[in-house]
C-alpha cells in the first residue's frame, strides 16, 4: 500500500522510504502548470533548488510507467522523485491506495 497527499499544485504517493511528486495541470493565477513543458521545467527546477541543502532527499526526476506502457517502452508520467527520512514520513490520516 501507499498513502496518497494531494495538495493544490501536486499529488504526493509515499512507498516505502521514498516519495513521488507529481505535479497537476492547472492554473491557479499565481502558477500555471498547463502545459506539460511548464511542469517539466518546474520539476527540474525543484530538484536543482532543494538539491544545495537536501542532496539526500532530492534524488531527481523520475519516470512511472503503467504496466502495459512499459512493454511498450512508454511512460505515463514524471514525477521528482525524494527520499524520505525519519522525520519526513508520511504524515497520519493520509489517504492509502494499494
């Protein structure tokens, strides 16, 4: 099972000791992440910034490929990729999916 924490840019999945962070396609006047290439850029970006004090706990951007996609070599999404520590764990009352 993974919990699941869903903010108002991003949908958070927590397995194991990492995290998966993707972000959502909307406009919220103050970001917009619309367009795939904006939320690539954004990612990359998160990743560049967080990574000059928590190295360890950004380890990039990554692939997630849906079973069938990844026969076929396709990916569904990208997502920034982390590394959970003791005090990062998901917090309680998160939803779970298995």
């Amino acid at each position: 099972m993974a919990a699941v924490i869903e903010t108002h840019a991003a949908i958070v999945f927590f397995a194991g000791d990492r995290a998966y962070k993707m972000k959502k396609p909307v406009d919220l006047g103050f970001l917009d992440f619309r367009r795939r290439t904006d939320r690539e850029a954004v990612r990359h970006r998160e990743v560049e910034l967080n990574r000059r004090l928590a190295a360890d706990v950004h380890l990039g951007v990554a692939d997630i490929y849906g079973l069938e996609f990844a026969r076929a070599g396709r990916r569904v999404r990208r997502c920034v990729r982390l590394r959970l520590t003791p005090s990062r764990s998901p917090p309680a009352g998160q939803r779970t999916v298995a």
